[in-house]
C-alpha cells in the first residue's frame, strides 16, 4: 500500500510546493491592495514562455536568472501600469483592469506563440530521474519542497525583521497613516509585485520542468489552485498560503492514488466551497475587526 | 517669519467647498488650536498641511517654504508630523515598531534609539508594553503611543487631531498634560478639538473655524472669555 502510495505524496508535496510559490504573490498582493491578481497566473505562464525563448537564444546558466528578471519586470509593469492609475478608483475598478490584464497577456502568448505548444527546456539537474526506495521522480519533485520552504522562510524573515519588512505590514493595515511615516507606498506595493513574480518564476521553473510543453493557458489551472490554496489558509497569511498549497497538493494526489484522478481537480474547489461555508477567513485568516 | 502660514487655503471635496479660503499663523513655539463643530473643516486643514488632500487654491508655507502640493512622505521628512484622528496606530506592529516606523526616514541608529528612550521616559506605560501589538494596548495608550510615533519623526511642528476623542475624562487631562510638556519641550503645536474648553485653556491662540471659514480668532483666554464662543462651543451660558 506504502510502495503505491508514495510516489502520489511526494508528488503531491511537490506540486503543493510549486502551488505555494504561485499561492504567496495571491496573498501578498492581496494583503496589501485587498486585491485579487487575476493576471498572476498569467505572469507564470510567461515565466514559462520566457524559459522557453531564452533558453534558445543562450546558455541556461545565462537563461535561468535573466527570465527570473524578466518575470519580476513583468510583474513590475503590470502594477504600474494597470493598477497603480486606480489607486483612489472603486476596489470593483481594479479588479476588472486585473481580468482584464489577465486576458492581455494570455492573447499576447497566443499571438507570439502562435497558438503552438513550445517545447521547454530540459533543465541539468532537476529535471534529472532520481528514485527513492520504490518511488522513481524527478529530482525536482525533491527539490521543489526545499526550495519553497527556503524561500517562505526568507521571506517570513524579511517581513518580520527588516525595515522594508515592517513598512510593509504597516503600508497593509494603513496606507494614509504609513504616509504619514514618511513610507511611499507605491515603492511598498512594487515591492509586494517584485516579491511575488520572483517566487513565480522560481515556481515555474520547478513546475514546467515536469511537463514537456508551455501553452498560454498552461498556468491558468495552477494559477487558480493556487489561489484556491490562498483562500484556503486565509487570504492576507503566508504560512496559511504555504500550508493550504501543501495540504492541496498532497489531497489532489492522494485523490489519484487512490483511483478518482477524474475528480481531483474537482475536489480542489469543493474543497474552497466548504472552508467558505464554514470559516470565511481560511484557516490561518485575520479577523477583520473594525476597530472605532 | 511664522514656522507655519496658511494663506486662502481652499479643499473641495467633489465639488463641495470643505474650506473656503482660510488663512492663519502658527509661530514658532506656540500652542495654536483650531475650534469648531463637527464638519467645520477642521481635519481637512490638517489634512491639507499634512499633503494628504491636495488643497484647490491657496498656499501654505513652512519655514519658507511652499509645501501646497508636496506629497506627504516629504512634508513629514520637511518636519511636521500628525498624530490621527482616532490615533490610527499600527494594530498588527508592537508598540515597539510603532516607535521605530515613526523613525522611518531616519539613518541615525543611535539617536532613534536614544529618542525611543525619551518616549518611553514619556510614557512608562509604553515601556512596559514594548513587545505587545498596539491593538493590544486601551484607548489612553494607543494615544501616547500615536504621540510618541509622531514624536520619533522629530518634528518641528506637531499637530494633533482631536487626541482627546473617546477617551475617559481622566486620559484627557494627562493627554492636555502631555501637550503642555512637549509645547515646554520646544516643539510648536497645532491642535484641533472639539473639547473646545480644555484646547483654549492650553493654547496661546485660538481661532474659530465654521463652515469652511475662520470666523474669530483671538489668545486662548479671549476666545474662552468672549461670549459668543462660550454659548456656540463651551456650553456654559
């Protein structure tokens, strides 16, 4: 039972892990604008997308860390350009300029790709066959669990101990009054923006490297697990984020072990429907009092 | 030369008058309250000093120069600070970060830390709960917590919005106690307050904002005596 089970759970572990590097850039940028980033599993996507292309054109040592750059520029761009301009607009305003943005780069993949699957890269390394007792994997499925509880970890760190950190956490709960602290809040959000494309990039890498192929609409399904996982343990938290990611991961793997693969997709969102149901805020949410 | 003048200061709000050309005086060492009801304008005055609302016409000088338009992250880093209307502290920081994001333009690591020190001397309280979330800490706190916050951005000018609103009549005397000190302390004050009794009785000069205009202004003591202000505002009759 343990022998056919265990290639599931890590694989589950693994893709937890991928959705909690996507699931943070949720979470962060919606504890600080209380905004959804719809276009957030699209900047995935063209992380792949930016592999892709890269990867092409020069040495993967040279590829890896420029898409890195681009992703975390794109992601940048993205704030300054859609959401920025709709600082003071109605919460309804910059929602809809995310979907919209969302759509943009999903048929801007179209048009550069011309609707084909592109082959991505083979990475050296993690995308190498490696087994663990009767389980055989990929070594990113090992890896991809360590990076991601290093990177949370880091960014934990920043938050809780860093000047940029508590500016951050302040620039959450107030934008008027962290003004007044001398805080420029836009520099604030494009750092929330730059955090959360890095880690996607990084996500994408681990991700794709599963799959052989990118299509613009590739990251739409981790994308929306992701913000599921988000939801999940209560939007706004990061260890929540992490943990939602993993508890997700695992449980739609576990779901296949065991025979139901059709219905693993659907238990991810069932799944969302009853933590709604029963604890709004997710399992690690904030209560929002509204202190007079 | 005034640290602070005001001159035809105008704020709409969509289309709405909130201020209609007010023009006051704050000098240098000072305790200046502005009083009035609910809606006269008064927060909006210190919004607009503050660079939170951009004012429709008007100027506003400090120390020389024009600070109309500066944003407020500048305006703080020009030297004047604000302590909020309902204290507004950071609920999710300790009170210890709260002190220190009031530094936050600040490089001098020692002398933050030494300020730091001056507030908690200030308010005991504080020191006692250093490590505690702010959300944590009662009405009075959180108020000297708003004024020490204010306090760390070492500001020339400091102005108060209604800091004693809903606290306890005992709080309100420290809280006009601790604005005399910080005034003996060399900082200039602008106050506003609905508590317009207590305001005039520690301010050196008060004016009487209503409905957008400054309708008398005169030394703390002549507004309190003059009888038009005790029937509108002090409730004595």
């Amino acid at each position: 039972m343990f022998d056919r089970i265990l290639p599931y759970l890590l694989a589950g572990i693994s893709v937890g892990g991928q959705y909690a590097l996507i699931a943070v850039g949720y979470t962060m940028v919606y504890g600080i604008l209380r905004l959804i980033n719809f276009a957030h599993g699209d900047i995935f996507t063209a992380a792949g997308f930016f592999m892709v292309y890269f990867a092409a054109a020069m040495p993967l040592y040279v590829a890896a860390p420029l898409v890195v750059v681009a992703t975390v520029l794109l992601g940048f761009v993205v704030e300054r350009v859609a959401y920025k301009p709709l600082r003071s607009a109605p919460r309804m305003s910059i929602m809809i300029s995310a979907i919209g943005v969302s759509y943009l780069l999903q048929n801007l993949m179209w048009y550069v790709t011309g609707g084909l699957a592109k082959q991505y890269p083979v990475l050296p390394w993690i995308s190498e066959q490696i087994t663990i007792g009767p389980a055989s994997t990929k070594m990113a499925t090992v890896v991809t669990p360590v990076i991601t509880v290093l990177l949370v970890v880091a960014l934990v760190m920043l938050i809780k101990h860093t000047k940029i950190g508590m500016a951050m956490r302040a620039v959450s709960r107030d934008f008027e009054t962290a003004q007044l602290m001398g805080i420029k809040i836009n520099s604030v959000i494009s750092m929330t923006f730059v955090i959360g494309s890095f880690l996607a990039a990084i996500g994408s890498m681990l991700y794709f490297s599963n799959y052989t192929t990118v299509t613009p609409t590739i990251g739409a399904m981790p994308g929306l697990k992701a913000f599921v996982a988000a939801v999940f343990g209560g939007i706004g938290s990061i260890p929540g984020a992490v943990i939602g990611a993993m508890l997700i991961g695992i449980c739609e793997n576990v779901i296949k072990a065991v025979g139901y693969t059709t219905f693993s997709d659907a238990f991810t969102f069932a799944l969302l429907i009853v933590v709604l149901v029963f604890k709004p805020t997710g399992l690690f949410g904030e209560k929002t009092s509204e202190k007079v | 030369m005034s640290l602070l003048k005001v001159t035809d200061l105008r704020v709409s709000y969509g289309g709405i008058e909130a201020l209609r050309g007010i023009s006051f005086d704050v000098e240098q060492g000072q305790i200046v309250t502005l009083i009035g009801a609910n809606g006269a304008g008064k927060s909006t005055t210190l919004r607009a000093i503050a660079g939170l609302v951009k004012p429709a016409g008007g100027s506003i000088v400090f120390e020389g120069r024009d600070i109309t338009t500066m944003d407020p992250q500048k305006v703080v880093a020009s030297g004047i600070a604000m302590v909020p209307e309902g204290r507004r502290v950071f609920d999710n920081l300790t009170v210890h970060e709260n002190l220190r994001i009031g530094a936050y333009l600040r490089k001098d690591e020692t002398s933050i830390r030494e300020d730091i020190d001056r507030v908690y001397e200030l308010f005991p309280r504080l020191r006692e709960r250093h490590w505690q979330l702010a959300g944590t800490l009662s009405g009075g706190e959180q108020q000297m917590l708003a004024v020490g916050r204010a306090m760390m951005t070492r500001p020339k000018l400091l102005m108060m919005d209604e800091p004693s609103l809903g606290l306890a009549p005992l709080i309100v005397k420290d809280i006009f106690a601790i604005i005399r000190r910080l005034s003996d302390s060399g900082i200039t004050i602008l106050l506003i307050e609905q508590n317009a009794n207590a305001a005039l009785r520690c301010a050196n000069v008060g004016y009487v904002l209503e409905t957008g205009n400054i309708t008398m202004s005169g030394t703390g003591s002549q507004l309190l005596s003059d009888q038009r202000v005790r029937d509108a505002y002090l409730g004595t009759r």
